[in-house]
C-alpha cells in the first residue's frame, strides 16, 4: 500500500496479471453457480464482447493521446460514458433496471408501473455511474425497491457522529467502484463527500478500510455480490484487450 501525502494509491492493487487471473477465478465460479443463468454473457457472449472491447479500446486511444484538445477529450469521456450505458443495460436487461444520466444529483428509483428500475448518476460523469453502479449491486433484491436503496444520506457539512456512519456504509460500495474502475484502467480515489467539515478528519481510516476491503474481494471473489461479478466479469474482458473468455 503506497501512501504519499497521506493518499493511498490505489492503482497498485490491480496489475495486468492480477487482472488476468481475477478474470480467470470470475470465469470459473460462474462456471460453476451459474450454468443456467440466463444472463447475457451466457448468449453470444463472444459477439457482445468483442463489440464492446473494439469500442473501448477506441476511446482508450483517444483518451490517451495528448495531442487532442480539450473538446475532444470532453466529447471522449462523453462517449465513453454511452459506453458504459450501453454495456450495463445489455447485461443487466433481464432484471428490468436501466442506467441514466441525471441533469442534477443521482437517484436511484426502482421499478414502477411497468416501468424498469432506473440509475441515474450524477451530471453524465462515468465515475458517479461507477460509483451508482455500485451501490445497486451492494443493495440486493430487497433493497432494490426502495427509493435509493434505502439509504439514509446527509448532505455535506455532516457531523462527526454522521461522517462516521456514512463511511461505514460507503466502504463495500467504494470497494467495488474501486474494482470497476481499475478493470477500466482508470484512476481511483475515495470520496468522503464532506468538503465543509468543522471537525478534525485526519483520523479517519476511510481509505484505508476500502483499501483493505478491495484487497479482499480481489483475494476472495467468491464474496463479490452476485451482480458485480457479472459487471467486473464484463470489464475485465472488455477493457483488457488480451483477454478472452473461455467459459
């Protein structure tokens, strides 16, 4: 765990061979639990693959070319965010739930009226899908059809008392946001979503705890919530362009 000025790197806890063989123990417990799934992957999973890796690595290069200018890298990380749209909503389509952007904050709203459950994230940005993403794969079934899974939220500015327990219920979904964006081969870092605290912060353990957490689902994928080993399954093969799927 590297730490300069008291940030945790993150982008340590998944080099390309620890992708490789995390991709290779997400194959086989589906393998293994999921023969009769009717999820996408288990159809023409090699089509929608290799469409969706051909795309990211696409918008890879745009992204990493520095002689674009900043239009175009806006325009890049715009469609890298359709993308991401399009990839959720295809895997996920059988559980009636889709990824939206919002024009304000996130929401999640489940289902309704023959209406399917919606996620929407925050101002189109592809880190607060990631992070919307998230949280829905945390919540379950149960959970799925409250309004924002339930959660109790607090705005900035909480108290210590409410930052604490805000932290607590953030470190699993961080964890996960941390696995997708790795397998994306971007950069993560946590948001504990208090800028205006009045308090002394400088003891919270927050980073480190989802630090700890990432580093246990990456040891023990069996723990992974049932969706999110579709969606890791799905980003490691698409965004690592020497994978293939074999299952």
């Amino acid at each position: 765990m590297n730490r300069s000025d008291n940030k945790i790197n993150f982008s340590d806890l998944l080099s390309s061979t620890e992708a490789s063989s995390l991709l290779q123990q997400l194959i086989q417990l589906k393998s293994h639990t999921e023969k009769s799934s009717s999820n996408i992957l288990s159809h023409d999973k090699n089509e929608y693959l290799k469409e969706w890796r051909g795309q990211w690595q696409e918008l890879s290069s745009t992204q990493s070319d520095n002689t674009y200018s900043a239009e175009l890298l806006v325009d890049s990380e715009r469609l890298a965010t359709d993308w991401l749209i399009q990839l959720f909503n295809t895997l996920f389509a059988d559980q009636q739930v889709i990824l939206a952007r919002s024009n304000d904050e996130p929401e999640y709203f489940p289902a309704q009226d023959n209406e399917p459950a919606r996620i929407e994230f925050a101002h189109g940005f592809f880190a607060s899908a990631l992070h919307e993403i998230s949280h829905w794969c945390v919540a379950g079934d149960a959970r799925r059809q409250l309004s924002d899974f339930g959660y109790w939220y607090a705005p900035d500015g909480r108290s210590a008392a409410q930052q604490q327990a805000f932290e607590r219920v953030e470190i699993k979904p961080q964890a996960l946001e941390c696995l997708f964006t790795l397998a994306c081969g971007r950069n993560f870092q946590v948001s504990q979503d208090n800028l205006f605290a009045d308090f002394d912060t400088s003891s919270s353990t927050f980073a480190i705890d989802v630090y700890q957490q990432v580093q246990s689902y990456i040891a023990k994928p069996h723990t992974l919530p049932r969706d999110a080993k579709t969606l890791l399954t799905a980003l490691l093969s698409a965004c690592t362009s020497s994978s293939e799927i074999s299952a």
